[in-house]
C-alpha cells in the first residue's frame, strides 16, 4: 500500500496553474449571479423571450465544468505527486589515475613562490576537484616510492592528505622517480585497471631513472603525464628549521635547477604528455583529459543504488482520458491541445518507461531503452535491426550470437563489421577467427589502428598460451619422469635401510624438537624487544603530534620501508 504520509510533489511549482482555475471560476460565478438578479423581477416563462441566451447559458455550464476538472486533474498529474522511492544503479566512470608527487628534497627549492612543494599541492587539490569521476590514487616517492592512497572514487580522502606532505616525512631521502612510477603501475595493476593514467608532478630525473621508468611502462597500456615544477636557474635548498641550505659532499650549497629539454626528450620517447607550470588552470586541465578507449564504454554500473521518488503523475493522465472524449462531442478544442502539451512534458522515469511510452516507441526505440537498463536478453529479442542485435547480444556476452548477427547486417563485409565480428570472436576465445576477421577489416581499411591493435594483442594472447601450453606439458612429462625414478628408488632402499631410517627419523625429530624450542625462545626476546620499541616510539609519536602533523604518514611509511628490509644508500639526497 502506499505509504500517504510520503505524499508530496515532484513538480510543486505547477500549481500555480490553477491560479488561471480561479479567475475563470469567479468569472463564472459573476455571471451567473447577474442572471439570478434578471430571474428574481422577472417571470420563469417570460424570462425564456426576454433572454434568450439563457439556455446557451446552461449549455456553457457544463462545458465550464469540463474545463474546470480537465484543468485541475491536469495539474495534479503535471506536478508529478509521488509517495514511493526506487532504488536505481548509481554509474560512474571507469577512468582511473595515479598521481605521483616528487618529495624529495629538492621541492623545498623557492624559486617558484612560496615553494616548488606548495606549488604542486595547490595543483593535486585543483586535479581532484576536475576530476571527481573514475578513481585516483596517490604515491609519494624520494629515496624509495610509497603508497599513501589506494584507488578510490572519494577524493576527499586524498585531499585530506594532501596538507601533511612534506618532504621530512619520508623515511629516506634522495630522488628515485623510477621507484615511484612502478608503485604506480602496481597499484593499477593490483586493481585489474587494462588502462589509466600516471600523473607524475616533479622536478626533475636522472638518466638512469628516466631509462627505468621507460622499462617499466613498456608491455603496459597507461599513459604518463609529467607536471613539471621548477625552473631553469634553481634556488637553495632550506634545512629544516632554516639553519642553511642543503650543501653536497663536497660543501657546496645545492641549487637544484629544472632540466625542461631533458623531460621533453624523454616524454617524446615514451608518447607521454608534458606541460609545465601555469598560473591559471591550463596545467591541470591538461592533466585531467581523458584518453578514450575505444573497446569499451567508459561508464560502468555500479553495485550501489540511489534513491529516486517513482512520478506517479502519469495515472492521472489516464483519468483525463473520459475528459477529452467529452471535450470532443462538446468540440472543445482547448482540452485536447492541453492533454497533447501535457502528455509530451511529463517527464519518463529513467529506470522505468511508463506503459504509454511503447505505444509511440517502434521496436527499435524500444530494445534501446531495454539497452540502456541493461536488459540484454529483452533487447535482443525485441530489435528488429540485426545492427542492434548484434550490440545487445555482445553486451549481453553471447559473442557466437554477436557474430552472427554481425553477419547479417546490411553492410556485413564492411571494415568496421569485420572489426566487430573480431571483437566478439576474440571474447569467445576464438583467436584465430578473430585474427582472421580483424585481417579482413585491415585489407579493406588499412589505416584502421584499432583493428591493428586488436590484432597484435590476440596474437601475443594466442603466443603466450601456445608457450605455457608447452611448458605445461614438458613440465608434466619430467614431473611423471621423477616420481617414476623415486618410486623405483625407494622400493630398492626399502628393505635394506629401514632401520637406518628409523633411527635417522629420530635423531631429526630430536634435533627439530631442539632447534624449535630455541627459535621459540629467540623469538619471545625479539617480540618482546619490539614490544618494547613499539611503546617507545608511540609515546614519543605522542609528545610530538601538536608540532608534527605529517607524523602519522612518517610512521606508516617508515614501517613499510622497515618491512621490505631495504637499506639501500643514495648517492643524491635532494
């Protein structure tokens, strides 16, 4: 039953229509008190001759009354009363990024104001509020690369980070891009993203990173983008606290300065975008553009739901209906151009056409509403063009289906047909169709790239099975080798070694039971020691929280570092 106490209007504003309602009644009402008057002085019979529009009068009655209840239910229906919420799919993007941000110590430089490091803050909080679609993550990187942010579609949590960065936070110092892109490419990869993109805000690299970094991209499908921060004359590098600058081992004072041709040859080699600092928001809009993927959708569904109030407005439409059937035989035009205005505003109901829709909707229109809600299987059995059903059933992963309805299409050996049949045969795991079909579309359209690519990623697919196919079956077949020469080891060994064994079994258990009980005891001292260190440094973490408000990220990246054991030196601090 519907819930009354949720009653309330969609559209409120429509009832001011009915404010043309009441001129229209009290003008009725006027009107009809002078004829009372007139009726009052003068006889009923005689009244008939000496006004003879009297009976018009009556007649105008009960086509004022049309009007008046055609006008309000047609409001009623306009303001859209609603009592019911539906849960509809929430969809966002599938766009995913990476931002990497150089902390080393060279960011503190000033020669951009107030610093290189506050500079590329003020431009990460301008990226989040341009791309609030897709998913962001955020590594931090100077001597070693850390991830402070997993992907994640609430960019307010990265925004929060973002003012505790400094480059005192990080538990060693120096300047390795290299290992800051790879966490990157970790992190996408790690959540199954084919394709993203890797924001990486510096000033500057090494040779040797920029050759790693080159390495690591190289067999993946993301995009570098470099925000380069700096310029070409430098400045000092402050200690913390101000006592000086940053001075190299052999006393000098540091002057970090940005090397643009060195980045610009290196991002024509990688086919990265690069642009440099602006003072308005040309930088960062240029690192908010999107490549398109031309596989698939760039919009997904996703498993949340939103709240949305059904418009029952349309019900009230049907009871307009007796109306206009009045409205004709009294020919009163005005009801029937109303009911036509109103019936194209209402508005549909995104996740569910009202029942009047497919009256004015062909079969095609129909299976794209049926497309658009995700009813694959509805679709493919109501579109009539084989264009269409080729598309629902792909959509639906019914890639036989898909390919044989891309046959039937008016234009089946076309470039961009064959291209479609090669998509949907390469999703059936039918490789060598797909390399086909793809061969097809390039010989009629040599220049299309996509199909080109297709092709060259199916066949490295159809190589690296065909490998590990190899390597499966020899690997099975020296497996099979050894068990046999073990079996036939042991059955010669079994009868002359068996007191030996038995004897040999419990000089092992005895020496386990030993070793056991001393890494038992080493290891109550080693958690006992860390216990300890752990109480040490979280009452010291403690006592500095007022002054330190990027400890808690220190922390959890200084743990991280002590966990991968790494103890590597540097031979560039800043």
């Amino acid at each position: 039953m519907p819930d009354i106490s949720q009653l309330h209007f969609i559209r409120p504003w429509a009832w001011l229509l009915l404010i043309p309602v009441a001129i229209l009644f009290w003008l009725y009402k006027s009107k009809g008190q002078q004829q009372a008057g007139w009726a009052q002085l003068i006889d009923e019979h005689l009244l008939s001759w000496l006004m003879p529009k009297s009976n018009q009068h009556n007649r105008n009655k009960w086509r004022t009354i049309y009007l008046l209840l055609f006008w309000l239910v047609a409001v009623v229906a306009l303001s859209g009363p609603t009592w019911k919420q539906l849960p509809q799919p929430v969809f966002s993007s599938k766009a995913s990024r990476v931002i990497v941000l150089d902390l080393s110590m060279s960011m503190d430089a000033q020669d951009i104001e107030p610093s290189r490091l506050a500079r590329a803050k003020f431009k990460i909080r301008d990226l989040l509020e341009l791309t609030k679609d897709g998913q962001t993550g955020l590594v931090v990187y100077a001597g070693d690369g850390f991830i402070l942010s997993p992907l994640t579609t609430d960019t307010d949590t990265i925004d929060n980070l973002i003012g505790a960065l400094a480059t005192n936070i990080m538990p060693i110092m120096g300047s390795k891009a290299d290992t800051g892109i790879k966490k990157a490419i970790e992190l996408l990869s790690n959540a199954n993203q084919v394709q993203g993109d890797i924001i990486w805000i510096t000033d500057g690299a090494d040779n040797r990173e920029l050759e790693n970094i080159t390495t690591h991209l190289e067999n993946t499908n993301y995009s570098l983008k470099i925000l380069a921060i700096g310029t070409a004359e430098g400045a000092p590098i402050k200690m913390q606290g101000g006592a000086g600058f940053v001075k190299d081992n052999r006393g000098n004072i540091v002057i970090p300065k940005l090397d643009y041709s060195k980045l610009a040859t290196f991002a024509n080699s990688t086919d990265a975008s690069l642009t440099s600092l602006t003072v308005d928001n040309t930088d960062v809009e240029i690192l908010a553009q999107q490549r398109i993927n031309s596989m698939q959708d760039q919009v997904e569904k996703q498993d949340l739901f939103a709240d949305a109030w059904e418009d029952s407005g349309y019900w009230f439409v049907l009871l307009l209906l007796p109306l206009v059937l009045l409205s004709f035989k009294h020919r009163n035009l005005l009801g029937c151009i109303f009911v036509v205005v109103l019936g194209t505003s209402l508005p549909l109901n995104q996740a569910k056409a009202n029942p009047i829709e497919k009256l004015f909707l062909n079969k095609n229109q129909q299976g794209q509403q049926l497309l658009k809600q995700e009813k694959f299987d509805d679709a493919y059995q109501t579109f009539e063009d084989p264009q269409w059903k080729a598309v629902a059933a792909y959509r639906n992963g019914d890639y036989q289906t898909a390919k044989e309805a891309f046959n039937q299409t008016e234009q089946p050996n076309s470039a961009i047909n064959y291209f479609n049949q090669g998509n949907a045969l390469a999703l059936a795991q039918q490789y060598q169709q797909a390399i086909d079909a793809y061969n097809q579309a390039l010989s009629l359209d040599p220049k299309h790239e996509d199909a080109a690519f297709n092709k060259k990623v199916i066949e490295d697919l159809q190589k690296q099975q065909q490998e590990q196919e190899q390597q499966n079956q020899e690997q099975q077949e020296q497996n099979q080798q050894n068990q046999q020469q073990q079996q036939d080891q042991q059955q010669e060994q079994s009868d002359s070694e068996t007191d030996d064994n038995e004897q040999q079994q419990q000089q092992e258990q005895q020496s386990e039971q030993e070793q056991q009980q001393q890494e038992l005891t080493e290891q109550e001292l080693q958690d006992q020691f860390e216990e300890q260190e752990k109480d040490q440094e979280l009452e010291q973490w403690l006592r500095r929280i007022p002054d330190d408000p990027g400890g808690l990220l220190r922390r959890k990246m200084y743990q991280e570092y002590r966990k991968r054991g790494a103890n590597q030196q540097v031979d560039k601090t800043w």
